[in-house]
C-alpha cells in the first residue's frame, strides 16, 4: 500500500495545524500577559486587549487563507518549494502580525501610565524546603532507550544479510535518492541519532527542573504550586512525547530500510503519526491547563485589590525574546503560549547554546554523506 | 513566602533581610530552619545573585543566620546568646528616631503607642500560634 500526498496537501495539513496554533495563541497568555505585554491585573478586562487579540486571530485565518492560495500556486511550479516556502512564509507573516498588534497594547500601557498606581510586589519562598525541584518521569526516556537497543540488537543480527549497498537519504516522498557502502555507521547512523536526541532530551528535561519557580504576587502558595506543577508537566509530557516518538520513528524507518533496502520508505505517513502523537499530546496539556488556569483566572477578577508583578517589559522583545542580565536564571516561563524562554542575558546559557549549536551543525557536517 | 516592593526607596538587600527578621520574629523561621540557597532566591525574584548574598552577609554579622556546610544558611540560635549592648543602643536610637518622625509628621503620642502596641501583639501572637503549631506537630 502506497501514500501519495501531493505537496498541497501535505502543505494544507501543515497550515491547517499552524493556523489552529497561533488561533490558540492569544488564550495561552496569562491574563497580564496579554500578547506577551506585562500589565496590571486591574486591566485585564481592557477593550483594547480582547479587541487586539480577535484581530490578531481574524489577521490569522486571512494569513492562513492567503497561504493556502500561495501553496496552490507554488504548487503548479515546484513541490519542494510548495513545503518549504508556505509554512515560512506563514509564520513569518504572523510574527509580524503579532508584533504589530501587540504595539496596540503597549502603546495603549504607555500612554495611559497603567503601572502608575499599581502595587507592584516579588516573592519567593523563604526555606530551602519550600524550593524543591520537580523530579523528571524517566518511564519514557526508558521506554526510548529500550526500542532503541532492540532496533540496534535486530540490526547486529541482521548485519550479515544486508546488501553491500544501502541507502542514506531519501527524498520527501521517500524514495531513496543517494546510496553508500555498507558500514556500521550507514547501517545504525539512524538509531544512533535517535540515542543522542533523546540524551539531549533527557538532559534538557534535568535542566528544566532549574527553572525558577516564579510566584505570581496576587497568587496565594497553593495556587503557585499548581500553576508551577502544571508549567512544569507540560514541558516534562513535550520533551518526553518528541523522545519518545523519535526513538519509534527512527526504530520503523531504520527496520524498514534494512528489509527492504531499495523500496520507497513510508516517510509521509510516519510524519503524519508523529506530529498526531505529538499535537494529541499537546492539545491534551493545553486544554489541562487552560482548564486549571480558569480558576486561578477567577481568583484574579475577584480579588480585592491586585499586587502585580514588576514592569519587565524592558526585557522582552517583542513578548517572545528575554535578554535580563540580571536574571540568573537560564530559562523563565514564556509569556506567550506554554514553555519556556531561554534567557539570552545569562553568559552561561548562551555559551552552553553555542557548543549545543556546533555541536548539532559539526554532527550533521560530518555525518553527511561525501 | 518573602515579598518586596520593587520600587520602594528601601533597597532590595534591606527588603530581603527586613522580611527575614520579620520571620524570625513571627516564628515562621526557627534556629536551625534552612533559609533557601542565594542562586534559588535570586532565581525566584530575577534579581543579581550579589544582591541576596549582601542580604544574607547582613544577616549573618547580625548573628541570625549562620553557614552550615551541609545545609547552606540556617537560622541560628540567639536565645543562648546575651544580646550585645552595642545592638541594644543602636537598636534604641533607631527607635526613637522612629518614634520622632512619627510625632513630627503631627501622629499624636497615643495613636503612635497605639500602633506600636497593635504591632508587638499581632508579632506574639503570630510567636504563639507558631509555637503551638510546632509543638502539635511534634507530638
């Protein structure tokens, strides 16, 4: 059974998805973080921000529209430029969108002074037991590694049986379009980039559990600790989804060549059941935490008199970027969408991101095919 | 939880150490309690490392705080100690000059020791309430 998805549809599935993404965008924030600007709780109920936020999603759907008539056209021209040009081209027109439409807010901020008479607190707990780290569920980088040993076990014993030449790339339709001598790095060159994706991910997920917990000045501790827990779970579920479902592709795609060496590899519907396990896994979290967050939300609108947290716009660039020098902390949580932020202005996490850099780039450079 | 004001003219060192001897005072923190590391606390509030370690110095040429090496900065143990006289003077003035801005600023002398009463009270019985709860706790 063969899959063949033209480029357009395969491009109207990507947009379908980013569109559905960015639509979601906006509802991600907390509710002084509207489109990534800090403001004070007493303004959260602003025409300004719901109206700045429907335009943002109608800017959305009509940029979605527009690319989809843009990947019809590509289409007619070159498949390739179909799947790269209209995913880029989307998210790059959204980006600016975003920021032009943010810029309503903060002018709106700026004008109006609204931090004037806010009481702006910072807390932290005190002891040492108050500041436990969350641990790391390691069931699924476990789960990883043992697929991966059982590939690379069915690999070894098959080894003898392989044709001398194999496959080393594939176009996007999966057919094989360049071939090299049979060796144990073109035979395991796939599973082994598996094992150091998912010890990057699983170092990644050790490092997360520094992530300062920041406690929201109106927010009373046990309502902290969920909005913590709740950060903190989603990005551990992220990390271990894409370990997890890497090591399973690489484990299919690498059984798959080895059997039948010269047959195209089903690398549109493998793409396809990574990104449903991947999107299932973060539409769940998503709608978890919306779900929890509305209480906390609630809390908000009904205190008394709000303490907001201090202005740090002047930190963020355009709500997505943080450069704070003096802000040890390597990463903070994002104030659009879920996740985390790297923090730029910390020397340690940038030079830490460069040898991450070249080491990805010097791996790839020397493990292209000659 | 420590809370401070970012933009108030008190520096943000004094703030840390000012709500840590507030704790102290309350019973929240006991001799023996480790505080949280310098990197966790600066971390917390996004603040330079260098302005937590000045808080804790402070606390510690004050004698409230003490270096463990196994647990970090731990509450220590003042009420085997016989408070310094230089503490008790400069602890005096620093009341009164307190106490006169109050009466310059036009407070009247009852509504200061009114204030001055409410403040003491509402420390003891947090004390108390504290003491209860750890004595509940360990029976």
């Amino acid at each position: 059974m063969t899959f063949a998805i033209s480029s357009f549809q395969s491009s109207l599935a990507e947009l379908c998805l980013l569109v559905a993404v960015f639509l979601a965008m906006p509802s991600l924030s907390r509710p002084t973080m509207p489109m990534g600007v800090g403001i004070p709780g007493d303004r959260v109920d602003e025409q300004i921000i719901r109206s700045t936020a429907l335009r943002f999603r109608v800017a959305v759907v009509c940029i979605g529209l527009l690319s989809v008539g843009l990947a019809a056209a590509l289409s007619l021209v070159s498949e390739d430029a179909t799947k790269i040009v209209t995913p880029v081209a989307f998210v790059v027109s959204v980006v600016i969108a975003f920021g032009i439409f943010r810029n309503r807010i903060v002018r709106a901020k700026q004008e109006g002074d609204w931090f004037k008479d806010a009481k702006t607190r910072m807390v932290a707990t005190m002891t040492a037991k108050d500041t436990v780290r969350p641990r790391v569920r390691l069931w699924p980088y476990m789960a990883s590694y043992a697929v991966i040993i059982v590939t690379s076990l069915v690999g070894w014993i098959s080894y003898g049986s392989l044709p001398d030449e194999l496959p080393t790339l594939w176009n996007s339709d999966g057919n094989v379009s360049a071939q090299a001598a049979k060796s144990v790095t073109v035979v395991f060159g796939g599973i082994l980039g598996s094992a150091i994706a998912t010890s990057g991910l699983l170092g990644l997920a050790h490092l997360m559990r520094h992530v300062p917990r920041r406690i929201h000045p109106n927010d009373a501790e046990s309502q902290a600790r969920l909005r913590a827990d709740q950060q903190h779970q989603i990005g551990q579920s992220l990390l271990a989804t894409v370990a997890l479902s890497t090591a399973i592709l690489a484990s299919a795609l690498s059984m798959a060549s080895w059997a039948e060496p010269n047959q195209p590899l089903p690398l549109v519907p493998a793409t396809i059941a990574f990104f449903a396990c991947f999107g299932a896994v973060t539409v769940f979290q998503i709608v978890t935490y919306v779900m929890q967050m509305r209480e906390v939300r609630r809390d908000y609108l009904n205190g008394a008199s709000f303490k907001d947290e201090p202005d740090t716009d002047q930190y963020w660039f355009g709500g997505l970027l943080y450069l704070n020098p003096n802000d040890p902390a390597w990463f903070v949580t994002r104030r659009v969408g879920i996740g985390w932020a790297i923090n730029f202005g910390n020397p340690a996490m940038v030079i830490t991101l460069a040898v991450f850099i070249f080491a990805i780039v010097t791996f790839n450079t020397l493990s292209a095919p000659q | 939880m420590i809370e401070i004001d970012p933009r108030s003219e008190v520096p943000i060192y004094q703030q840390i150490r000012d709500r840590i001897v507030e704790a102290i005072a309350r019973g929240d923190l006991r001799p023996g309690d480790s505080l949280a590391s310098v990197r966790q606390l600066a971390g917390q509030f996004g603040i330079n490392s260098a302005t937590v370690v000045k808080a804790y110095d402070s606390l510690r040429q004050e004698g409230l705080v003490r270096t463990n090496h196994k647990s970090g900065s731990v509450i220590g143990d003042t009420s085997e100690i016989e408070t310094p006289e230089s503490f008790v003077n400069g602890w005096e003035d620093r009341v009164r000059t307190l106490i006169s801005e109050a009466l310059a600023q036009g407070i009247s002398d009852v509504s200061v020791m009114d204030r001055i009463s409410d403040i003491v009270t509402h420390i003891v019985h947090a004390q108390y309430a504290n003491i209860r709860a750890h004595a509940d706790g360990a029976l």
